[in-house]
C-alpha cells in the first residue's frame, strides 16, 4: 500500500467510532400559541427543527394556530418512551399536571 491509502485508514476509523458512540435523544413537548388559546403536545428527535416546522406552517394541525412557543420539554433515551410521555400529557391526569406545571 501506498502512504497515502495507509493515511486514509485511521480517518474512516475516527469516524465510525465518533457515529459508533453518538447518543440519539427524543423529546415530548408542549407548545402553546402566542394568543395562548391552543396548545399541542407532541414528540420528536429534534425540537428545534420540529418547532420550525410548526411555525413555518407545515404542519397542517397547528398552521392555523401561529406562531407557537415551547412551554415544556422533556428528554428521553427512547422513542417508545417519549410516546408513552406524549400519551400520559393527553390524558386527564397529564393534562391536570400539566395546568400545574405551565
């Protein structure tokens, strides 16, 4: 092998093992519109962009409603576990707490 292909080794191995140890995170969050006469509650792995999409108008359930803010979060290690979350907040108790909460 030629230096140049022995140099290119270790730089694939780098980055196979920085996306190897790469720690996937899901949320359930709670928006609130600005007028504060709607809320939604919902999850996703990534809040900042799925906010954009709420506000920009692409979500078809929430576009009537803008612009939105986020009142509450929370993170979990699974998507499973962000839905459950998501289930307990729509729920009669979950929405109790959350009155409590925001």
């Amino acid at each position: 092998p030629t230096r140049r292909e022995v140099q290119k080794i270790p730089m694939k191995v780098e980055i196979f093992t920085y996306k190897k140890n790469l720690r996937i995170m899901f949320y359930t969050y709670v928006l609130i519109s600005v007028d504060k006469s709607h809320r939604y509650i919902g999850h996703t792995q990534n809040l900042s962009n799925r906010i954009s999409y709420h506000n920009s108008g692409k979500v078809r359930s929430t576009k009537a409603f803008r612009p939105w803010k986020i009142v509450y979060f929370e993170e979990f290690n699974t998507r499973e576990e962000a839905i459950q979350h998501e289930k307990y907040l729509k729920s009669d108790i979950g929405r109790d707490w959350l009155k409590d909460k925001i």
